[in-house]
C-alpha cells in the first residue's frame, strides 16, 4: 500500500497468470486468437495499477463523503470523476476486450478480470460507472439487429456513451415475472416504453454524453410471468441521422437512492414516459437476452468483492504492522513490557490470513472464469469449449455469492483489527464496509444464486457438469500424489470430492419427495462447492509454488503457508455445511418459530 492508497497486488497477480493458470501457453494451445504473452500482460498489470492508484485511489474517499447531487433531473458526480473518466476513455481501457470493428483491442477477457479487480479495490464507485456498459456491449453483440448494433456497439466500446440495465421496478425484484413496465408496438417498427425502474446504477450521470438504457418491459398481450417480458434499447437521446445524441427520449431521473454505501455512484429511479425504444433479440424472449448482461454483472460482482477485499486486506496489514498494544504471547518476559505490534497477537493474525486467503482464492477463481470465458468463445476445439461452457454455467452463481459473502467477511474483519479506529470515517474502512455490504445483495440475491445453483444447474443434468469439476479436482490429485508436501492439500479436497458425490444423489432425490428439505439445501450445498472450488485452485497453488519456484524463494514460502492456513482453518467449514444437508427442514418452516410474539 503505497501513500495510503490502494495499489494493486501486482506480485500476487503475475503469480496466479504465471504460474498458476499459465495463461499465455493455455491460450496458445487452446485459444489463439485470443493468445497473449506475458509481457503484454505485464505491461497492462503495470498501466492499469498507474491509473488506479494515480487517478481513482485519491478521489474514493472524496466521492463517498461528497456523493452525487440531482438538479433538475441531471446527475452531478462527485468533482474529479468526470476527468478521471475523460484519462479512462483516452487510454483506451473501456475497450480491451471489444471487437476490433467497434473499435476495441480484442485481448482475452483475463484483462478485463485484472482491470475489473483493480478499479473496485480503488474506486468502486467510480468503477461502476463504465464496467456496466461492458455488459451491455455484448448483450448488444448478441441480441441487437445490424443497423442498432452498427449504431451503439462501437460507442459503448470506446466509452463514448455508457449503459446500464434497467430490470427492477418497485413491484419485481428478483421475480421479474411481475414487473409491469410495458412497451406499445408503432407503426414504423419501434416501441414506446411507459414504466419506472428502481436502484438503476449508473441510471444518469455527466460523465457521457448519452446513456444507453436496456429495459425488460412487456408487449400488449404478452404470456403472464417471465415468458412474457422483451428487452429492449433505449437511449437517454435519440441520436440524429450522423449518430449525434439529438433529442431527450423521455427518460427521467426522478431521484437518486439514499444509501449505506457506494455514494459515488448514482443509484436511480428512472421513469420511463412515452421513450422510444428498440426491440433486442425475440419478443417475450428478453429474460434470455438479458442473461447476456446479468451473467456479466455477476461476474463483474465477483471482480467487485475481490477488489474491496483486497483493500481492506492491505488496509488493516497496514494498521496491524504499526499499531503498539499489548505484548507478543511469544516475547520472553524478561524483554521488558514495552507494547508490540498487534500483528504478533495469534488472533489479529487469524483475522489478516483470514482476509488475504478469501482475497487470493478469489483472484485465482475469477481469473481462471475469465480463461474459461475465452476458451468458450474461441477455443479451436468444440470439446474445450464445451466444456468451458459447462463450467461457466455451473460456477458463475459460485463465482457472485461465494465470493461476495466470503468479501463481506473479509472487510468486517479488516474492521475489527482496526478496532475502534475502524468504526471511525477517518481511517475509511468504514467506507469499506459501507461499500461491499450491497455485494451479496444485487445481481441476485445469494440465496437467488444457490437455489440457480443446485435447481438449475446441478439438477436437471444430475450433476454432470459438477462431474467436470469433480474430474478437474482428480487431475490435480493425480499430477500431485508423487510431490512430496502435496499430501496435506490433496487428501482433505480430494475426501470431499467422494462425499460430495456421495451425499449428490440423495440431495437431488429430495427435490421430488422432499422439496423443502432440498430448498433449504441450497446455501450450504454452495458453500460446498465454493470450497470445492478454492480447494481446487489451492492445490493448484501450492503444486506451482513447490515445481516453479526455488526452494527458497520467499513467495514460495508465502503461497505454502497461505495454502496450510486454507485448508486448517477455512475449508473445514464443509464439516458443517455437510452435516446441516441432513438437518431436518421441519424447524425452519415451523409457524411458531417466528410468527408468535
């Protein structure tokens, strides 16, 4: 942590790319037309941590206690954000991953996922702002007619204008089915759109100078419920006949949220009043449209979480290094009673391993989703991009819930070694706090999530794909069994691997004789894979740091221990998870628990 801001790990970072995930052969083996070296790689790491800790790291604090003003329907954003966007879009960062026709650089989404991470460690306020409108740009790749696509697709990706996804009303949270904004058919092929959206980040702002809207809305006679909601574009202006933004569309900000945290960013309530629109994709097909964007958002919340839980990790090493109280439980006595740094007590030290652990097995996570999403969309072999895709749907609910609650931990212990100091604004962990706490809450809820998890992506298959990675996990086994030390991180993954699919069949069997007992399964069978998961990629660490890395190289050292600590004081939750699968559901349901007063 550089001058008290955020920096990016660049260490841990290269390691988990290098070392770990090997991007540049795994590209180049399976996906070269998306191939990338390390020095690029390198050199993007190195640009992208100049800009955040240069330009967005100052303006956090700034951004949070200023928060953004509405005046007259328009959006101020906190002073400096708008120049720090301007530096953004004129270095070209908005379209790293864009096609090259849109005006974007085509590299692999791994860059995204280090960009994603660095811009919510430093300013996630700010970040939301154009990470949003990656999203939409590949919703409007895959959804949007050529004229639409050729018109918005090039001015999302270069940053131009930004967009934001416009899906719940006051009315329709996480069951869309009930929303009720509605869009009339005109004769010459558009739509109008009457209806009003709630908590709409990034709804309106003075960054761009348009914003483009996608709005789930439903047609005249549409099916009930969520086969009969469409999607649609719908810009703040009409662009003229050069593609100039002209005319207000009828899309108003009538307020922006009061909040717990994220006070850069304006959270919106848009009224939608007579505004023209365009259909994307197929009448009363929308939801599948739109799963473009909320797969990504939800990705992009994994990215949110690592990034918060690493500044608040850096924070509270910080704080713990320099903080003087109490003495070392190790420190003979006869060294006198000065005060020692709380970094030397047992249970600070607990909290900090606690913190930087969930922070590295989420970057190893996260980025390796981003490999897959790479090897789906440009493997050369149909096999890997199968199997990339059955990945992706299956772990992309792990990838939001469990990061984002394992984050909300972290951040609350970062507070807690802070002490009292914590609870303060001046140290500005508060803010932290403040800022992550909405992580395991939008995009789906998480308990929205593990019920997607086991009801939809572990059932109807019955578990195939979670066969995927129960395999990947026996690979790594199989190539570890022969490395001396390996022993200790492959026995306990590899036991719950058998249990996982021991316990699988009889879990899955309650869905049709016992569907409370398998509902109220949902959350602990995440957490299980959650583990199963991190697991994985910690044996994949500790076998890179024991092969790769000299005997005694301090990172080496670093990784082992980060790996023992893992496995003894965090993976044993499945110990618990396991055992409250067979807990009777009864308790939970029972009316007197909680309707008795």
């Amino acid at each position: 942590m550089k001058d008290g801001l955020y920096s990016a790990p660049q260490k841990d970072i290269k390691f988990v790319l290098n070392e770990v995930l090997e991007v540049e052969r795994t590209l180049a083996r399976h996906a070269p037309a998306v191939a990338i070296d390390n020095e690029t790689l390198d050199q993007i790491i190195e640009g992208a941590d100049r800009f955040c800790h240069g330009e967005l790291a100052p303006l956090n604090a700034r951004g949070d206690q200023q928060g953004c003003a509405l005046e007259q329907g328009r959006v101020r954003t906190p002073d400096g954000f708008r120049n720090a966007y301007e530096t953004y879009t004129e270095s070209g960062w908005p379209g790293l991953c864009a096609k090259e026709e849109d005006g974007g650089q085509a590299l692999p989404m791994m860059t995204s996922a280090i960009l994603g991470e660095m811009l919510a460690g430093s300013n996630i306020s700010w970040a939301l702002y154009p990470r949003l409108s990656e999203g939409a740009y590949r919703c409007i790749v895959a959804n949007a007619p050529p004229d639409l696509r050729k018109l918005y697709a090039p001015k999302l990706a270069t940053g131009a204008w930004t967009g934001t996804m416009c899906l719940t009303e006051p009315g329709a949270g996480t069951d869309l089915g009930l929303l009720r904004t509605q869009a009339s058919p005109q004769s010459d092929g558009g739509y109008v759109l009457n209806g009003t959206k709630i908590f709409i980040s990034s709804g309106e702002h003075d960054l761009t100078e348009n914003i483009v809207h996608l709005v789930l809305a439903r047609l005249p006679g549409a099916p009930a419920g969520t086969k009969g909601v469409s999607l649609f574009l719908v810009p703040k202006l009409l662009p003229d006949a050069e593609g100039r933004p002209d005319q207000f569309n009828n899309v108003f900000c009538d307020a922006i949220e009061d909040k717990l945290g994220l006070h850069g960013n304006a959270t919106c309530v848009l009224r939608f009043e007579g505004a023209r629109g365009y259909l994307l994709g197929e009448a009363n097909k929308g939801l599948a449209a739109m799963f473009v964007m909320m797969n990504s958002a939800r990705l992009g919340t994994g990215a949110q979480a690592l990034g918060l839980n690493e500044w608040g990790y850096q924070k509270s090493l910080a704080y713990a290094q320099e903080r003087l109280q109490s003495r070392s439980p190790v420190k003979p006595r006869s060294a006198g009673f000065g005060p020692d740094p709380i970094l030397c007590q047992p249970d600070v030290r607990r909290m900090l391993l606690t913190q930087k652990v969930w922070a590295e097995s989420a970057r190893m996570f996260l980025y390796w989703i981003a490999l897959q999403i790479d090897l789906d969309q440009h493997g050369a072999d149909p096999g890997v991009r199968k199997q990339a895709q059955d990945l992706l749907a299956l772990l992309t609910p792990v990838a939001k819930a469990f990061v984002s609650d394992n984050s909300v931990e972290s951040v609350s212990l970062a507070m807690q070694v802070h002490g009292g100091s914590g609870y303060v604004t001046d140290t500005g962990i508060e803010q932290t706090f403040r800022d992550v706490r909405i992580l395991p809450i939008y995009e789906g809820t998480n308990g929205v999530q593990a019920h997607d998890l086991l009801a939809r992506k572990v059932l109807p298959d019955a578990g195939a794909r979670l066969q995927l990675l129960l395999a990947l996990i026996r690979q790594q086994a199989a190539a570890g069994t022969d490395i001396p030390g390996m022993s200790a991180f492959l026995t306990p993954l590899s036991s719950l691997a058998n249990r996982t699919e021991e316990f699988l069949p009889g879990l899955l069997d309650s869905a049709s004789h016992d569907p409370l007992q398998f509902s109220s399964s949902a959350t602990d069978f995440l957490r299980i894979v959650g583990h199963l998961v991190y697991g994985y990629f910690w044996c994949r660490a500790a076998h890179a740091a024991l092969t790769k890395l000299p005997e005694h190289d301090a990172l080496r050292t670093e990784k082992l221990a980060a790996a023992r600590f893992y496995f003894e004081h965090l993976f044993v939750e499945v110990e618990m998870r396991i055992a409250r699968l067979s807990a009777p559901a009864d308790s939970i349901m029972e009316p007197t628990a909680l309707e008795c007063r």
